[in-house]
C-alpha cells in the first residue's frame, strides 16, 4: 500500500495567517492527490482534487500543488471556518490511501 | 445534485454483524463508483473500499478483506456496506461517498452524514 504522510501533525495559527501542509507519498503517485477538509461530526469536503484543481464552491485561498511524491496545501489569510483536520489522499492506486491529518488549531 | 441519505446508527455486539446503507435522493447514482470511509473516534479517516457501478466490481482495502463487502442496488440507487466479525475497534462513524473522475483524477466529492456504529458487549 501507498503510505501518506503528512506534516505538521498540528499547527497553530492565528486568522490572516499563511498555513502550508505537506504531504508525501511513499512512491509516485503523479498528481493522483486530493485534499479534505474534515471538522468534528461533520463528513468530510474535498477542497482540491488532482493535486491543484480547486472544487467548486472552494475559496480561493485554498490553492494545491506539487507532482510525484510531494505535494502541499496553502492556505492564504487563514478564516475562522479554515479551523479543521485536513487529509490528503492518494487515488493513484487502490487500495487509496489518506494521510494521518493535520489539524489547525487557533493560536 | 444527488444527496446521500444514510441509515441510522447502529449498536451491536461484538462478533456480530453491521449493514450500512447509502440512498441517493433527489436523483440516482449518477457516478463512477461509491465509496466507504470510516473513522474511529479521536482517529484519522480510513478508506475501506469501493464499488464500481458500471461493473458492479468492489475493491477493498487489505485491513478489512474478509470482513467487508460493498453492494449497490441500482434499482433504488442503495449502495450497502456490510462488516462482520466486528469487535470494538470498529466503532467509528461510517461515510459513503460518490467517486468522480476529472482529468483522469478520481475523487470523493459528495458525502453522506455518517453513520455511527457502536461496538459494545
């Protein structure tokens, strides 16, 4: 299987803030990456699909990029409603794979 | 566009089994496969497998082969997911999702509530 690893595990910020989290895949996965937001009892959101394609409805200070192995999720200006878990996940090959979370917490 | 309508949650007892069921409403199953995710309480998600509607082939992940089987009924655009042998390392709430494709990229884009599943003696 295809190991995600995100980093940091967590991060704390304050809104307006600039946050970046990375993910690395254990092999090549091309673009083959999709990014969640998750908040408590609520299902997850797909922010960003095939690494950079923002989803509709998505603000546009959510921005994805990276090929390969290596990939982030940029948040620019950081919004009370931007505070959640976010996972990466690798569609490249079944069985897909999520990352183990980042969670932006407020400072 | 489709919403997913999920059942209600479910308690059972260690060694028995759960079905979960995933309804389209407002529409039909208008999607590349359906999708299963789960997370544990205080844990991260985890995606158990998938159903591919066209061909009614279902791929699971490694951890739960054996136990997992993924459905649809078309007719009633129901997809299922049934886990036996449960213990209390299942207890999670459970997420059925619609997989589409964009540019060759496979996604989760329309979700369900959740479903809680409680496993306790």
């Amino acid at each position: 299987d295809i190991q995600m690893t995100q980093s940091p595990s967590s991060l704390s910020a304050s809104a307006g803030d600039r946050v970046t989290i990375t993910c690395r895949a254990s092999q090549y996965i091309s673009g083959n990456l999709n990014w969640y937001q998750k908040k408590p009892e609520k299902a997850p959101k797909v922010l960003i699909s095939g690494a950079s394609t923002l989803q509709n409805g998505v603000p546009s200070r959510f921005t994805g990029s990276g090929s390969g192995t290596e990939f982030t999720l940029t948040i620019n200006g950081l919004q009370p409603e931007d505070f959640a878990t976010y996972y990466c996940q690798q569609s490249y090959t079944i069985p897909w794979t999520f990352g183990q979370g980042t969670k932006v917490e407020i400072k | 566009q489709v919403q997913l309508v999920q059942s209600g949650a479910e308690v059972k007892k260690p060694e028995s089994s759960v079905k979960v069921s995933c309804k389209a409403s407002g529409g039909t199953f208008d999607t590349y496969a359906i999708s299963w995710v789960r997370q544990a309480p205080g844990q991260g998600v985890e995606w158990m497998g998938r159903i591919i509607l066209l061909l009614g082939l279902a791929n699971y992940a490694q951890k739960f082969q054996g136990r997992v089987t993924i459905t649809v009924d078309k007719s009633t655009s129901t997809a299922y997911m049934e886990l036996t042998s449960l213990r209390s390392e299942d207890t999670a709430t459970y997420y059925c999702a619609t997989v589409s494709i964009n540019n060759d990229h496979y996604y989760m884009d329309v979700w369900g509530k959740g479903t809680p599943v409680t496993v306790s003696s």
